[in-house]
C-alpha cells in the first residue's frame, strides 16, 4: 500500500519514511524553490545562522533572516520574491531560517529521499514524491515550536496530489491537512501567525506570492551533507 502522512511539527523522534517533503510555506521553502528558479546551482541548508557564515569561503551567498528580515551581513533575506530577481547562474546559495532550515535537517535524519515543497512547486514535489517511493511524510515546520495554519494548508494540497496519484492517507495529521485544504490558499495562508508577522514588517507581498499554486517545477533534493550544512540542488 502506497501511504501518506503528515507530521505537523518536526518532534525529537519523527518516525521512518522513504521519502519526506518538508514544508514551510512562509517562506523557507518558497524562496528555496525560487532560488533554483533564479539558476543557483546549489542551496546549502543550515539550522543557524553562525554554521552559514563559517561555511561562506568560496564566494557562495548568504540567505536568511531573524524575526523575517535578513541577517546583518548576509546577501538575502528570505523572501521568494526577492530569490526571484536574483540573478544567480551557477552560484551557491547558503541558506538558514528560524523554521524550515531546522526542519529540513530534522528529515534529513529520518528519511532516505528529502524534498523541499510549498505551493509553488506542489504538483512537481508531488509527482517527484511519488516516483521516489511508496511511503511518503509531509514535515511541517511550523512556526518557533508551534503548528503552523499555513504549513498544514499546504501539506493538505500535498497530500491530495499524492491521494490522486494511488497514495492512503494515515493517521489524523494528513486528515486535518487535507479538511483544511478545501478552502482558497490566499486567505488561510493570510490568518496564519507567520503571515501577520510579516505583514508587521511590511513584508506582506511575499505572503501573495507563496500562495501561487504551481508556479515553478523545481522540487530541491537532498544530495549530500557538508559540514553542518545539507547540500540541495
């Protein structure tokens, strides 16, 4: 039987699975995507900031943020509408977060494939998910400890491109995430606690962006671990 999950939160202990798409929708997730779209090569995933500079040697960029704005010193914050002008052809991308830097390495140890997903790329996430096993988790980040609204809504439409693919969903996680995506995308992800604080910050356009379905087919893949950083591509 093909099965699908959902975890709402990255636990101490995530149980075993094939393959595990991890997802924090505003915006870790979302601007890694759109990095890959901007040409970066390679984006190294970091669960802090000072593991991001130390790894910074060769000319790579430093992506991130602090309360959602980008870190002193650092070339980007993280925001997929900014990964979107970038011009960054053949360059390297260092990237960490509150949320969903930390969550990736959390799956890193749990499952033998890791994807990254947001709405943006859910349709490719999904397919590429599905080829890759039978047994398939949907990691949400959340937000500093607690269940993300934005991150469940996404893991739901997740989990649908996997229910119509042959997938069972499994247990209450994937249940709620997939009542809770039969609603429009802008407005839950707009009620979320991640999308109010960027709207405090007078970043509420990114919110707009993460909530575009299907934008890009570039669904980032754990290749390999390099120092503390997991290298996507």
């Amino acid at each position: 039987m093909k099965k699908v999950r959902v975890f709402p939160l990255p636990s101490e202990a995530l149980p075993q699975a094939e393959v595990m798409l991890v997802v924090d929708v505003i915006r870790a997730t979302s601007t890694a995507v759109m990095f890959l779209e901007a040409g970066a090569q390679a984006l190294w995933l970091t669960a802090g900031l000072e593991p991001a500079r130390a790894l910074k040697q060769n000319g790579e960029l430093l992506a991130g943020e602090v309360g959602g704005l980008r870190p002193e010193g650092f070339d980007f914050g993280n925001s997929p509408r900014e990964a979107a002008l970038a011009e960054l052809t053949g360059r390297t991308v260092i990237h960490a977060t509150t949320n969903g830097t930390k969550a990736a390495h959390k799956a890193a140890g749990a499952a033998r494939e890791v994807l990254l997903a947001s709405l943006l790329n859910a349709p490719a996430a999904t397919q590429l998910a599905g080829r890759l096993g039978s047994d398939v988790a949907i990691l949400c980040a959340g937000k500093e400890g607690q269940v993300g609204m934005d991150d469940l809504y996404t893991a739901g439409v997740l989990a649908q491109g996997l229910l119509a693919e042959g997938f069972e969903p499994v247990g209450d996680g994937v249940q709620m995430a997939l009542h809770l995506a039969q609603k429009p995308a802008l407005p839950v992800l707009k009620a979320s606690e991640a999308a109010l604080a960027l709207v405090h910050e007078g970043l509420g356009q990114d919110v707009d962006f993460c909530a575009q379905l299907g934008l890009s087919e570039r669904v980032p893949r754990l290749l390999e671990r390099r120092g503390a950083a997991l290298v996507f591509a």
